[in-house]
C-alpha cells in the first residue's frame, strides 16, 4: 500500500521501495528523487524482483540543488542515517515522522550507499 503525505501531482516525486535481505545481501530502502513509477524491477541472478513503492513524497527545493532533474536511487541499510539524511534535504518533519512509522514493519542494518543514473 502506497503512503504518501499529500504529495502533489505537478511536483517531482521521492519513492520509497523496500528490498528484503537475501543471503547474500542485507536489506534496503530504495528511495528515488525525481521517481516517475511506483514499481521498479531490480535484476537479480535467479529471477527479477518488483518491487512496489510504499510511501512517496514532494522533492525537496534541497534535493532538486543537489540531484537535478534526473532520477537518483538512493540506498539506504540504516533508518538512522536516512533520517539523518532526510534532515539534512530538509524533508518536512511530520512526513519524515509519518515514514518512519514503516520502521517496525522493515527492519534495516547500518550502512548507506548512493548511486545516480
């Protein structure tokens, strides 16, 4: 199910797509700046996975300086560092609040990675 703190339809979009550990692999948000779809496909060597967003929100005036127009996956093994990151772009409290309430349900570890494409 899609949470979203009443994003707007004309502004740039930040998904949220949870991507459980393997064994090979610890668990990740995936949060892409400038997301135009709520399913995304990761390649994996046995089979695709697809993943569906489960919160959206309004891109930042911050993030839109930092990461442009172009879509940016963002990767995160940590919700501490995400909200510390989330701070830093500053995404507005009450809807940083309002993910966070995914917490429970998406347990992460501690590391952080970005890639941009």
């Amino acid at each position: 199910m899609l949470q979203a703190h009443h994003p707007s339809v004309s502004q740039p979009q930040v998904r949220y797509f949870y991507m459980s550990a393997s064994d090979s692999k610890a668990a990740e948000i995936i949060a892409i700046v400038n997301s135009d779809a709520d399913v995304i496909r990761i390649p994996v060597p046995e089979e695709d996975v697809i993943l569906q967003a489960f919160f959206q929100r309004d891109v930042t005036t911050y993030e839109t300086a930092r990461f442009g127009e172009a879509a940016t996956w963002r990767i995160f093994n940590s919700w501490e560092k995400l909200e510390t990151d989330h701070a830093r772009y500053n995404v507005c409290p009450d809807v940083l609040e309002m993910l966070l309430i995914c917490k429970a349900a998406m347990p992460l570890q501690e590391q952080y990675t970005m890639a941009k494409v």
